[in-house]
C-alpha cells in the first residue's frame, strides 16, 4: 500500500514537472515571437530604403535597350564574348582599344565584365539586365544606411531617414534604369565597401597582419570603384578626409596616421599613372559639341559657366522637375558675361557653401554629420568639375548616383536637427519629410517609363529641351529606324539650324535625302567641320564611287577605315569596293575583318556573300546569306538569294525549299518568277507555266524581263498565239524597248505574220543603230530572212551582207547570199549569179565543212553549171 502511494505520488511529481516544463517551452515560444516582432520594428530604419528602392524601380524591369545601351551592350563585342577576357581589360567602355586616339578613354572593364556575365548567364534579354541593376541599386542603398550608422556614426534616425531620400531620389532613374547607369551602381558599393574596410584599420597598428589585411582589402575596393567607373577613385580622397578627421578628433597615433596616409597617396599616384599608360599618355579628344564652355577663348566665360553648372547640379539634387537623358548641345547655354542673372544664383549657392565651410573650420571636431555630408557631395562630383582637366559632357544625371549620398546625409542631418531643436515642429517636418519622399518616388516611377524604349526617351528629351540639338538628332534617328523617314529630315534639318556645326546631323541628313547632290553637299561640309568623322567618310566615299568617280570614292573609304579600323562598316564599304576593283583576295580580308569584329552585321554578310559568288564558292555563297536571313527574318530577299547560290551549286532541292520559304514570307512576282526558271531548268515546264501565269496575273508588279521570259518560254514550246499577245502588250507598254520589239518580231515571224515582223525588225534595228543595246547583226538575219521568204531578195540581200560587215565568218548570212544568187540564177532575173553563190557556198563550207543544206546547194549549183555548160555547146 505504501508503495502503491509512493508511486502514485512520484507520478503525481512527474505530471507537475511536465506541466512546468510545458509552461516553459510556451513562455519560450512566447518570448520569441515578441523578440521577433521588437526586432522587426526597430530594424525598420534598417529595412524601408532597402524596400522603397525595390519598390520604386520595379516598373522598369521591362525597358529595352536604349541610348548607349546600344552601343555599350548590344553592340560591344566586349559584352557578346566575340573578344576574350583581355581584350576587355584592353578596350574601353564601348570595345575600342583604349590606347587609340579614336576611343572615348572610359575605361570600366569590371562593368563591362558584369554585363558579359549577365548575358552569358541569363542571356540577351533587356529584363535581366535590368533585375541586376535593381538589386544592385537596392544592395547600395541598404550598404548607403549601415555606412552611415556603423561607419560615420550619425544615428540610427539620420542613417534611415538619408537612406530613404537616396532609395527614392528621381536623379538615380537614369543610373538605374538606363542600364549603362551600373558602373556608376557599380562604382557606389565599392565606393561604400571602400570605405568601411578602411574604418576598420583604426583598431588595428598598420603594420599588424590584420591591419595590413584590412588597409589592402580597402584599396582593392577603392581600385574596383575605380575600374567599374572614375569617379569611384574619390573614395580614395574620402579616406584621407576620414583619416585627418579621426586623427583630430581621437588624437591617434601620428605614425599610424602618417603610414597609412602614405599608402593611400601612394596607392593613387600608382592608380593614376597605370590609367594614363594605359590610355598611350594621351587624354580623351572632346569636341565643342561635348563640353561648350571647355572651349570658350575667355577664362571668365568658362570660369562663370562651370561654376552655373555645379550650381546646376545641386538644383538638380534639390528640386528634380526637370529631368533630361542628355544635356549637350545647348541645353545649359554659356554664361558669358557677369550681368547674366544666373550668376546671382551662383553666388547665393556659393555663399551656402561658405556657410558650411565656415562651420566646419570652427567646428571641424564635432560637426560630423555636416562633415560627411559635404565631403561625400563635393568629393566625388571633383572630377566632373573640369577644373584638373576637360570631361566629355556638360552635366549628366547618372553622375550624381554617388554625390547624392552627401546630399541625402545633408538633407537627413538637417530634418534631425530641426526635430531636436524644435520638438514642436517635429510632426510639421517629419510630415514635409514624407511628403517628399512620396513626391521623389512618383517622380522616380514616372521617370521610369521613359526608359521604356526608344521613342519615350527620345520623346521625354524634346519635351524636356526642345532647344537642344543633340535630343531632335537622336529623335531623328529613332524616326529613321522606325521608316518615317520624312519626319526623320525634318529632326535632323532642326538639329542643324540649332547647331550648324552639328557633324553628325549633317551626314545623317545626307544619309536619308533623296537628292544625292544635296546628300555630298552634306557630307563634305560634315568633313569640312569634323575632319575625322568616320561616318562622312564613308557615306560620301560610297556616292563617289557609285556614282563612277571610283579612285576619290575609294580614297575615301580608305580613310574612313585609318579613322576607325574596327568599324565594321567601313570594312565592309571598303570591301565592298574592292569586290567591283576586280581586288576579291583583299575585299574578302577586310569582309573577314569586318564579321571578325562583328559576326553579326548584315551588311558584311550580304556583301560577302556576293563576293564568294563571284569567287564561283556558291556554297559559300549560299551559307552567308542564310546566316543574314536569321538576323533578320522577315525579309525574303536574303533567300532569294541563298537560292540562287544553292541553283547555282546544283542544289536544285535546296535552292526551291529556299525560294518556297520566301514565298511564304511574302508572295511577290520576281520570287514566283525565280522559281520558275528554277522548273524550267529542271524540265518541270508545266509547274512553270504554272507560276509564270500567276505571275502575269500580278499586273504592274509583274517585271517586263519576267513577262518577256514568260513569251519566250511559251514560244520555245510552240504556244506561239499566247506568246503573241503578252508580247503585243508589251510593245505597247515599251516601244522602245529592242529586246521586246526583236522578240516581237520572231515570234510575229514564225506565225506567218512576215510584214508585222518586218516592221518590228526595222524599228528595233534602227533604235539600236541610235545608241540602243541591242544584237544589231541577228535582227538584220532575222529580218533579211524575213525579206527571203516574202521574195524580197533585194533587201534580204542587202540586210545579209550588212550582217556580213558585222561578224564577216556568218555562215548562215554565206549561204543565204550563196541561195539568193543561186536561185535568180535558176529563174533567170538580173540578180543571178552562179559565181557569186559559188564563192559564198565555198566560204560557207570553210566555216561549218558539216552543213548539208549548203553541200545539197553546192551539188545543185554544179549540176546546173554543167547543164549551162552542156547547153552551150
């Protein structure tokens, strides 16, 4: 009993241990879903700009190519992987060899290596190139927030509240959406990864493993900002500014300090003299186009225009209303003289910029945040400055992506300081505040939409800079693409008078003028102003040498390929060139040269293509032009003639597979027509009378050669009435056409119809004796036979020694002469003459021994030379 109890009672202990520790487990449970939950509400500050960011650019996933993504992406060899990985190392931004004279000098090839990674990796298409750029965006602003809450120490309220302004900021849409905007994406998370490596260094001696290990890691990143985009070597500057900062205000060691400074000094001056090798010494060749003021002759023109500029550049991060993707030619004009009102707002931002530069000289030591905010805004806009040396652009938007951080930090700094000083402002500010925000994200995701395509950035820059040349030329050229080519002149005539010094409009104007006289107007003077556009070169070397004036023309062309030798149409035009010189060992190395460059250019291959034909490798041939069928697939031409390569090769099969496939594209009269020949020539008469009428139930599309085959064909099958009356209305559509009229008459001829013949004959041979192509001495047979059989012997004599004139070995023109003068002979008329048909038979007999219709002549005239004889005596 007692045992029983005492088991009882243990059991009793074991259920309330149980109990307790179920009661446990759930307050666990409890526990950490309100960890989870306080956790999640103060990392807000940590997670919103990360999600705005996401949030804000997510519309512009499905943007296209446009602008320099074209060149930079799409058409760089660098990004497709026709180069190797060391030539992109070699090249610049757009797969031009740095070191020449002709590459823009941008050299960003870990940029470069990211958008060749992401083509081999998620392929071609826009949408990927986009998602990297996004995430990226989103990866720098999260990195934007820790940097200055862990790195510049500036609170957890100013970090979030900067990182919110710069995740929604309306001047990033052109860095984040034009996709070519990633090096400067780029460039800002090596910038920020820069330097927080480099504030690691602190609690480290530098000469200590670990404080070399973090000072390397810090400039390592610092030459990858550098090398995704220039402007990331700043980063390099803000770690002297951090280091001269620290010391000052934590009184480290001046020798710690002093190695570290050096290094960094060091480090850049190393950086800075590897670029300049790399460029061949020599800096980028800009244009007045480019940068108008970098040319301006008057020091105060250009002093006063740089600093609106930068004055510019700071309205653009204050108030982002109007947005342009290009800012060249003319939309910020010169300031050239000090009455010019803009110059007051130069002042009033120069004197703002005193303000905090006085506050951070007396108060250098504790005036951080302001610090930081004026470093990161001012250093890394340095470079754009044109004060070291002359950039290729008067302001671009995507070049605020990293001076925005100071911005942003300034505007947070500010909203703090307001919120601490003023407590009963605070709900007024932190509502402006948001506001804000919503108004920049709207901004940004309208702004999104304009990098859509072509047209509604082209669109967005004439609504936004109607007075800038360089916005109506690139409209043109979408116009251009598009087919409208009408619109497309009137951009580029309103780009000229804008700019009349604009090359590029001029040669592009050319380019889609009618008028070929006013085209080499354009494109001389396009030479004229810019000697070495490319472009000028080659479209004017091309009329020139159309047009017959092949030594210039081809001088030309030479030239335009000494300007740009890895430009793919200058190869080809020069190869081009070649091929009609009879030079077909040259033009097929520059055609190599030019597909070698890029395996994609159509034009190199059609020419090609025509080339190997005439090197008689149809097969080749064929190939080619295939290969250009698949660049562009809804043209049918290219199989056409891939068609007539294969015919050509004896691949009657794939020649008609290839012929059928065009028809499929597009049923036109000449592809119907190809395809004919191609039955005939195979003895498929019936399947090509077949196509032959449909042709001719094609009416006007239908080609007169084709209609005129078509006559002949049903001639050569004895349809002589229906071959009768498709001639008929060709002669009536073109009396003046001799093979018409010469086919007419033949065929008019075997029906009997002898005098409509003659009268046909006599009007093809005189329109070929006034200059008209034309075989003059088978009309004249033709018609002097013609004249035989109506027993004119008089004339089809004469027409028969005309021929004899032409081509004096005729033997069918011998032994008709032979035949007339025989046969009067035999009727006894005045023409008779058995000598003179003797000596035309035996000269007959001399040429063709073979002919039995002259040996039975001979045998005839030499019995009746006998019986003369005979009967004389």
């Amino acid at each position: 009993m007692e045992v029983h109890v005492k088991h009882h009672s243990d059991r009793n202990n074991n259920i309330r241990l149980n109990n307790k520790h179920a009661s446990f487990c759930g307050s666990v449970i409890q526990f950490n879903w309100k960890e989870m939950g306080l956790l999640c509400i103060q990392n807000w500050k940590c997670m919103l700009p990360p999600l705005l960011a996401l949030l804000c650019y997510v519309n512009g996933l499905n943007g296209e190519f446009v602008h320099d993504d074209v060149f930079a992406i799409k058409r760089n060899p660098d990004v497709s992987g026709a180069t190797s990985l060391g030539d992109v190392f070699q090249n610049d931004f757009w797969g031009r060899r740095i070191s020449l004279n002709t590459s823009h000098k941008s050299y960003r090839p870990l940029t470069v290596l990211t958008f060749r990674l992401n083509r081999r990796l998620l392929g071609p298409d826009p949408f990927y190139f986009h998602v990297v750029n996004v995430f990226l965006h989103v990866l720098v602003t999260s990195m934007f927030v820790r940097t200055c809450r862990d790195v510049l120490h500036v609170g957890r309220t100013c970090s979030a509240l900067a990182g919110c302004l710069f995740a929604v900021h309306p001047v990033h849409a052109e860095a984040v959406t034009g996709i070519v905007g990633r090096a400067d994406v780029l460039a800002a998370a090596f910038f920020l990864l820069a330097l927080g490596l480099y504030t690691r260094t602190a609690a480290f001696s530098p000469c200590s493993p670990s404080g070399m290990a973090s000072l390397a890691g810090a400039l390592v990143c610092a030459m990858a900002a550098m090398l995704s985009k220039e402007t990331g070597a700043t980063v390099l500057g803000t770690m002297v500014v951090y280091e001269l900062h620290r010391h000052y205000t934590r009184k480290t060691d001046k020798t710690d300090t002093f190695i570290r400074l050096t290094s960094v000094l060091i480090f850049t001056v190393v950086l800075l003299c590897a670029r300049v090798n790399l460029m061949g010494g020599t800096l980028p060749a800009f244009t007045p186009h480019d940068n108008p003021a970098a040319f301006a002759t008057s020091m105060l023109t250009r002093w006063f225009t740089h600093a609106h500029i930068w004055t510019y550049n700071m309205w653009l991060l204050l108030a982002p209303a109007r947005l342009c993707y290009d800012w060249q030619h003319g939309s910020i004009p010169i300031v050239h003289a000090i009455t010019d009102m803009r110059n007051l707002v130069t002042v009033v931002m120069a004197t703002i910029g005193c303000y905090l530069g006085y506050k951070l000289l007396v108060s250098f030591t504790e005036e951080r945040r302001l610090l930081w905010s004026v470093v990161l805004l001012l250093l890394p806009l340095f470079p754009a400055s044109n004060i070291l040396f002359t950039v290729g652009f008067v302001l671009a938007e995507r070049v605020l992506y990293i001076p925005s951080f100071g911005f942003c930090l300034l505007v947070s700094t500010g909203v703090c300081h307001v919120c601490c000083e003023w407590r009963h402002y605070r709900r007024h500010v932190i509502t402006c505040f948001c506001l804000l925000i919503l108004l920049h994200a709207a901004k940004t995701f309208t702004q999104n939409q304009i990098w859509k395509d072509r047209e509604t950035l082209f669109r967005s820059g004439l609504a936004a800079m109607p007075h800038n040349a360089k916005v109506h030329y690139n409209y043109g050229n979408f116009l251009k693409d598009a087919g409208r080519r009408d619109e497309a002149i009137q951009h580029y005539r309103e780009a000229i008078r804008l700019d009349p010094t604009y090359a590029s409009a001029l040669n592009n104007l050319g380019v889609h003028l009618p008028d070929r006289q006013e085209a080499e107007i354009h494109f001389r003077e396009a030479i004229r102003i810019l000697p070495s556009h490319q472009g000028a070169h080659i479209n004017l070397g091309n009329i020139l040498f159309k047009r017959g004036e092949r030594e210039a023309g081809f001088r030309l062309l030479e030239r335009a390929v000494e300007l740009g030798p890895r430009n793919p149409d200058a190869l080809t035009s020069l190869g081009y060139s070649l091929m009609e010189l009879g030079r077909l060992q040259e033009a097929e190395h520059s055609l190599e040269a030019a597909l070698h460059i890029s395996p994609d250019f159509r034009e190199a291959l059609l020419n090609y293509g025509a080339l190997m034909n005439k090197m008689d490798n149809h097969e080749a041939s064929a190939r080619l032009y295939m290969r250009a069928h698949s660049l562009e697939p809804g043209d049918p031409g290219t199989l056409v003639s891939a068609a007539s390569a294969l015919h050509k090769s004896g691949d009657k099969a794939g020649a008609e597979a290839a012929l059928k496939q065009a028809l499929s594209i597009r049923r036109d009269a000449a592809t119907l027509e190809q395809l004919a020949v191609l039955y005939y020539g195979t003895g498929r008469t019936t399947d090509a009378l077949t196509l032959y009428k449909n042709v001719a139930r094609m009416g006007s599309e239908a080609s007169v050669d084709a209609m005129l085959r078509y006559a002949k064909i049903l001639a050569s099958e004895e349809l002589l009435v229906e071959a009768e009356r498709i001639l008929t209305d060709l002669v009536v559509q073109l009396p003046k056409n001799v093979e018409v009229l010469d086919t007419t008459a033949k065929v008019k001829s075997r029906l009997g119809k002898y005098q409509e013949g003659l009268s046909l004959f006599t009007r093809a041979i005189n329109l070929t004796r006034g200059g008209a192509e034309g075989d003059l001495g088978d009309m004249l047979y033709n018609r002097g036979t013609n004249f035989k059989d109506l027993k004119q012997f008089k004339q089809a004599l004469r027409d028969f020694e005309s021929v004899l004139r032409i081509t004096p070995d005729h033997v069918s023109s011998l032994g008709n002469i032979g035949a007339i003068y025989h046969m009067n002979a035999v009727m006894q008329t005045s023409m008779g003459d058995l000598k003179k048909a003797r000596r035309h038979y035996e000269r007959a007999l001399a040429l063709e021994p073979g002919n039995s219709i002259i040996r039975d002549n001979v045998e005839k005239l030499a019995r009746l030379e006998n019986h003369r004889v005979d009967g004389a005596h």
